[in-house]
C-alpha cells in the first residue's frame, strides 16, 4: 500500500487539532 500524502497530511490535521483541544481543556480554557 503506499502512503497517500493528502491521507497522512489529514491524519496529521486531526490529530494536532485533538492535542489542541485538549491542552484547551486541561489549561481551563472553558473558565
């Protein structure tokens, strides 16, 4: 299988936005 680069790049996307989304949360950005 090879690796699509518009998948990676997506995968990649999503998983940085989960990490935001969840230091906003742990730094009590809903206060």
């Amino acid at each position: 299988m090879k690796r699509r680069p518009l998948a990676v790049a997506a995968s990649l996307f999503a998983l940085g936005a989960a990490l935001a989304v969840l230091l906003w949360h742990l730094s009590g950005g809903k206060g």
